[in-house]
C-alpha cells in the first residue's frame, strides 16, 4: 500500500506517464516509442495545470471578490478537486480502492458488460472519495468498498453511453471519458437537450463561438470571447481598469493555450489507445474497445472553455438562490469546465442549451454538496489537512456534489429522505433517458455508416 501511495503522491503529470508506458509495453509496442508516448502525456498534464493555475490564481480572487461584492452571504468554501483528491488517497477507502476498481474493470469486460478498457488510474480518486464518505457515515471498510465497486460500475457504463458523443462531438475515436464530473453530471443535460428538441422556436436557438465569429467576424474568436468574458468577470469583481484588463487577457490566454495543451496529451494517447483497441479486437472478434481516458481531454474544446468562464459569475448567482446552500464556490470555478463539459457534446456545441443544462447541473451539485458537508470535514481531519485559521468545515463540488456519492449515503445510512427520493428520482430518471439517448445515437451513426461509401 505504501507503494501505491508513494506513486500516487507523483501526481497525473507522473503517475499517468509511468502507467501509459507499461501500458504500451504490454501492448507490444517499441519502448522507444512507449517512452515517447508517455513523456507527452506528462507534458500535456504539466501543461494543463498551468493553463488551470492561471486560471485558479487570477479568476479565484476575483470570483471571491464578487461574491463579496454582491452580498453571497456563503459559510463554507468549495476546496476543489485540489484539495479534495489528496485527502481521499490518504484515506482507508483510497488505499484500497485501485484494486477494487481495476477489478470491476476487468470482470465486466470478461463478462461483456463494458466496452471501456480504463487506463487512467489516478481519476479512481472519484469512486475513492464515495467509498472513503460511505466508510466515515457507516463505520464500515466493508460497505465503502462496496460503494467504491458500484460506483466504478456504473461510470464504466457512462463510458459506453457517453461514446458516441466523445466520438462525434469532440472527435475522438475509440476513446471513452467514464469517470471523473464530466460523466456522472452528463446525465443531467440528456432530458434537458430532449426537452428542448421537443419546443418550437426554443429549439432554433443557438450560439456559439463559430456562430457568433461568422456573424461578428474576429469578435467570435475563442480568445476575444475569453478577454470580453475575462474583462466583465474582473469589472463585476469590483477591479481598476489596470486588473479588468489583465485578468481579460489571461482568460484569453487560457482559451488559446487550453486546446493547444491537450494537443500534447492526445499526441501521446492516441497511439496507445489506437494500439490498445486493436489488439483486443482481434483477440476478442466482433467486439470493439474504448480506451477510459481523463475528461481534461475535453477542456480542448473551445465551447467547453466558453462555457467554463460563463459559469464562473453564474454558478456564484446560483450559489445565493439555492435553498439551503451553505457552499462558497471556489477551488472548483476555475475547473468548472469539468462539470459541463459532457453538456457541451450532448448539445453539440450549443451555447443556449449548454446554459440551461449547467445551471441544473450547478444547483443540484450545489445543493448535494452542502449535504456531504460534515462527512466531507471528517474525510479532511482524518487526512491531517491543515484548515486556514477560523475554518471548521470544508465541502467541494467535484465529487462532494455528486449524485452517485449522495444516493449512496443516503442508501447506507438515510437521514433525508425527502432530499433522497428528490435526487434519486430525478437522477435515475436522467440515466434511463441517457441509455435512451444512447441507444437512438448507435442506431443513428449505424444508419450513417450503410449509407456512406466505402
């Protein structure tokens, strides 16, 4: 287990280079060419996490800052995935949880029940975090374990549900995004996007970066979009012209450097995953493969990106209006991306519907993530995280928001019902219709590839 803690403690920009390459090995590919891979994956994650320390150290402030400003009266801070992912490896649930994940992986792929291979290990922090909450609530290693197992499951599945649209949408074949915010909150956007299809008029509205640089020319490119953004962000934080104009042209910045570093990451990936799918299409005849890859992946996009700097003065809006809400958004805005960013590829691309969609998304994560409060401060104290002067509690909205962790608890040890037959029902019901979405895609792009020649 120390090993594993130890490998772990290297972080992404390590950890993932180390396992694509004996990934690549295994797959019989040259080690010359593995260790390439590899050193790519790892620039492509150094890269990202300073395009998203750009954006945590300038846009945090200022997301603070106008939260003061316009009164957002919020008692305890969202730490983020940051902060939350260390504290869930030091935890007994996370020590434990890559075995139990891989081995889920593994059984359903012998028994046919994914089609997702996952190779990216560190992002298991998710399914941790439910197993290390259910263990703290229960008292019982056992059943968080359990929770790791189902939670693993089921994201597997997302995976497959969700490949259609990271094929078509973000062009990316063989690849399948199944864990990590972008999978468990794309649930949520399928009715939204089936609702909206079935309105007239509404159904016609849509925006986007390549809409609007058509019709206003160089004022719809990505970067003009993230200086306006970035400069009415700083303006509503209350900043001098000097900073309105800074933080203006670092939001540019990240919405050009964003999709030039995940190049690096897809650079070393693809080739792996390429290899990876065909090798267990031969050796498993008639049956195709995704490789489970990390959801930065989709932070390449320009309309993710777009949708990332809309949501910073939004989810802050929408944190003041939930009821009951107690969460400061903040560790999780400047990777907000995350959390809409499966939205954005179920609504190709469209802006309006990407709005409507996150803002449900933000509530309800909002929402669930106040409930995991006291859980999530135990999980924090037993890690030995040291808590800034005056801070008794912690919370954050990727993972301590989501769904899956809140049923779980929920099922294991109820203490609101009301709030448990809400979520559940809801979100049980945005699953059925995501298998459905599923199912009308597959036929769709079957239908597709009769009719294109060959």
């Amino acid at each position: 287990m120390a090993f594993i803690q130890y490998i772990l403690a290297l972080g992404p920009s390590v950890m993932l280079p180390v396992v694509i390459f004996i990934f690549a090995i295994l797959l019989g590919q040259k080690p010359s060419r593995a260790f390439r891979s590899g050193i790519m994956i790892g620039i492509g994650f150094i890269g990202i996490g300073l395009v998203i320390g750009l954006m945590l150290n300038n846009l945090g402030p200022a997301a603070k800052l106008m939260a003061e400003r316009f009164g957002v009266q919020l008692t305890v801070v969202d730490v983020g995935w940051p902060g939350s992912s260390p504290m869930t490896w030091a935890s007994h649930a996370g020590s434990l949880a890559i075995p139990v994940a891989v081995a889920v992986n593994v059984v359903m792929l012998v028994l046919g029940l994914t089609r997702v291979v996952n190779v990216d290990i560190w992002n298991i922090w998710h399914m941790a975090f439910t197993g290390a909450l259910l263990h703290i609530a229960t008292g019982s290693l056992t059943i968080g374990l359990i929770g790791v197992a189902i939670h693993a499951a089921f994201v597997f599945k997302l995976g497959d549900w969700f490949a259609p649209v990271i094929e078509n949408y973000y062009d990316l074949k063989g690849v399948a995004i199944p864990h990590g915010t972008s999978a468990y909150c794309g649930p949520i956007a399928v009715p939204v996007e089936m609702l909206i299809e079935r309105i007239p008029g509404l159904r016609n509205i849509n925006f986007n970066s390549a809409i609007i640089e058509e019709k206003f020319g160089v004022i719809g490119e990505p970067m003009i979009i993230g200086l306006i953004l970035g400069a009415i962000i700083g303006a509503m934080a209350g900043y001098e012209a000097k900073l309105i104009l800074q933080l203006g042209m670092q939001m540019a910045a990240v919405m050009v450097l964003m999709p030039k570093v995940v190049k690096c990451i897809m650079e070393g990936l693809l080739p792996v995953a390429e290899a990876a799918r065909d090798m267990l299409e031969k050796r498993f005849a008639g049956k195709k493969f995704t490789i489970g890859l990390d959801p930065a992946l989709l932070l390449g996009d320009s309309q993710v990106v777009a949708a990332s700097l809309l949501f910073v003065p939004l989810t802050l809006i929408i944190a003041a209006i939930v009821p009951g809400n107690k969460v400061l958004p903040f560790g999780d805005l400047a990777t907000i991306g995350f959390f809409v960013a499966m939205a954005v590829g179920i609504h190709r691309g469209n802006l309006f519907r990407t709005l409507i969609s996150g803002f449900v998304i933000m509530a309800g994560t909002l929402w669930i993530s106040t409930q995991t409060i006291p859980y999530h401060t135990i999980l924090a104290q037993q890690a030995g995280t040291k808590l800034a002067a005056g801070v008794t509690q912690v919370a954050s909205m990727d993972q301590g928001g989501s769904p899956i962790t809140y049923i779980l608890l929920q099922l294991f040890k109820p203490d609101n019902l009301p709030g448990l037959v809400i979520i559940g029902v809801i979100y049980i019901a945005s699953v059925i219709a995501t298998i459905k979405f599923y199912k009308d895609e597959s036929k769709r792009i079957a239908a597709a590839d009769k009719t294109t020649p060959a």
